[in-house]
C-alpha cells in the first residue's frame, strides 16, 4: 500500500528536482520516489561494507576465488 507523504522545502531546491526529472523524462514526484530509494539502497549496501570491514579488522578468515571453488569441488 503507497502512503502520501508531504515536504516542504526551499524554491530553488524544488526547481531543481523539477528540472533533474525532465531531464530523467520522469514526473518531479517519480523522480523524488526514486532518488529517495536509491539513497536508502546505497545506506544498506555503506552498512553491509562497514560490516565486511569490521569482520575484516577483527581477523576473520577470507578466501580467494580459487579457494573457494576448490572447496566447494568447483574446479576448472
């Protein structure tokens, strides 16, 4: 279920999302819509890499490739 939501925000901030979604042939509400999203996907993908790093700095094991194939019976 979509929920209306309602900004306010500055003119000059709004001529430019204006003029960012006619560029992207997108509605300034579409463009908003997916511009949004695509800052929430890349927040989870910094979280996941923050994660990673962590586990990396705490000595956790990592494999290259060809470990990884030859331990899963992978071989050329």
């Amino acid at each position: 279920m979509n929920k209306r939501v309602t900004i306010e925000m500055p003119d000059e901030m709004l001529k430019l999302v204006e003029e960012y979604a006619a560029g992207a042939g997108a509605a300034p509400d579409a463009y908003l819509r997916d511009v949004i999203e695509q800052h929430l996907e890349d927040l989870q993908d910094l979280a996941v890499a923050e994660e990673a790093m962590e586990r990396l700095r705490n000595g956790e094991p990592t494999y290259t490739l060809a470990e990884v194939k030859q331990r899963l019976g992978l071989g050329d």
